[in-house]
C-alpha cells in the first residue's frame, strides 16, 4: 500500500449528519419526510444527485429554475450549520493516521463529492496536510462512479491497485472497489456492504492493520 485518499463528510468530520438536517427542511417543503435510511443512500452522492433522488422518492417534479433554488437553499442551510467548525470536531483517530502517514513516508488525498470541501478542511486547519484534494469542484461524476479515486490516485502517481479508501457511505465504497482500490468501511455498529473491510470508526483501526498491508 502507497497512500490512502480519505472520504471528507462522514471520515475526517461528522458533517453527513448537517448533509441529513439541511435535506430533511428542503424536503419538508415539499411535504415530504426523508428518512435516515433513504439519507444513507444520499451520502456521498453530489448535491444535484442528491436533489434528484428526493424528488423521486417524493415522486414530485420541479423545473429548473426551482432545482436551482432548493440547491441554492440547501447550501446555505449546510453553510450554517458548518459555520462554527474548528479544529474540536476532527473525527477522532484522523490525526493519528496522518501523522502515521507521514511517519511511512504515504502521501495522503482527498477524494470528496463536496464542494465545500477546502472551506471544511480550512476551518479543521489539516488543509496542508492533503498533498492532493479532489473534490466536487474537480469532478464531474458523482460515486459511486471512481474518477474522484482514480483523479486522485493519477496526481499522486500512484497505482490505484496501492491505495487504501476510507469511506462512510455506500456510493464511496463502490466507487473505491470499482477503482480497484482497497475499500475500508467506517460505520458505527454496522457495516458497510461491498467494503473490503470494516471499522466502527477509524480510531479502532489498530496501526498493525496497515503494516500488514503496506
Ligand atoms: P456539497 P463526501 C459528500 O461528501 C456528502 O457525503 C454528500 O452527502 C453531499 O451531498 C456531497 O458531499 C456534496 O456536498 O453539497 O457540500 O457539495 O462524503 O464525498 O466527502
Ligand atoms: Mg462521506
């Protein structure tokens, strides 16, 4: 193993659960009540592909312009509500494996379905930490679609089959296997379908874990 790309929202900061809030009052608008098991399908999806999965599960259709201002709202709404991130609300067990990283000499990436991601990683202050970030603004396929991995891994110069994925949703998983890289789940007592392997949070992944790998 030669690096690893980490998952944003859900691995490096418990934002999926303002993702759920800002959705759950968009969607309330439309008299329609999302639920924490359609939400976990909505993770990892882009903000667009987001909106349109709601609309059919509300089985209602909007024309563009309204697209435009539900998109337009949600954001603001998210924007709120990450507002007062600081450096406190890193997940715990990132700042173990990024220093681990640098220890063994593995460059680190991003690989994100957000646009918010460099103001997120701003306010946490591990900005720097990234050699390389590939988020929402980078790509133009969503996960479970590889190119935010693949993008990734292309910039490190690093053979996708040597990398490792920290991901919280099922949309990453899938595009991490579809990339051919190595997925690792992260869900709190659960599981995540499809994932190579599985932790209920990245603070239980023991360092031999990745010795082995590497
Ligand atoms: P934004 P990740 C994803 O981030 C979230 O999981 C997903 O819920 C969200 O819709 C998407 O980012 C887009 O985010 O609205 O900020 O552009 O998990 O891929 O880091
Ligand atoms: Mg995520």
């Amino acid at each position: 193993m030669r690096a690893f790309i980490f998952d944003l929202d859900g691995i490096i900061v418990d934002t999926a659960k303002y993702h759920f809030k800002s959705w759950r009052i968009i969607s309330k608008n439309f008299g329609f009540e999302l639920l924490e098991t359609q939400n976990e399908l909505l993770k990892g999806l882009s903000r667009e592909e987001s909106l349109e999965r709601i609309l059919s599960w509300a089985e209602i259709s909007i024309d563009e312009f309204e697209r435009k201002k539900c998109l337009e709202k949600k954001n603001e709404l998210y924007k709120g509500f990450i507002n007062n991130l600081s450096q406190m609300d890193i997940l715990p067990g990132v700042i173990k494996l990024i220093n681990f990283a640098a220890l063994k000499g593995i460059p680190i990436a991003l690989g994100s379905a957000s646009k918010n991601a460099h103001q997120i990683l701003k306010k946490l202050g591990i900005e720097n930490k990234f050699k390389v970030i590939i988020d929402g603004n980078s790509t133009s396929k969503s996960k479970p679609h590889p190119e935010v991995f693949l993008k990734g891994a292309q910039i490190l110069g690093i053979n996708p089959e040597q990398v490792i994925v920290f991901e919280d949703s099922i949309a990453g998983v899938n595009a991490a296997n579809k990339a051919k890289m190595v997925s690792v789940g992260i869900c709190k007592g659960g599981k995540i379908e499809n994932a190579r392997f599985n932790f209920n949070s990245l603070d239980d992944i023991p360092l031999e874990f990745f010795e082995n790998l590497i």
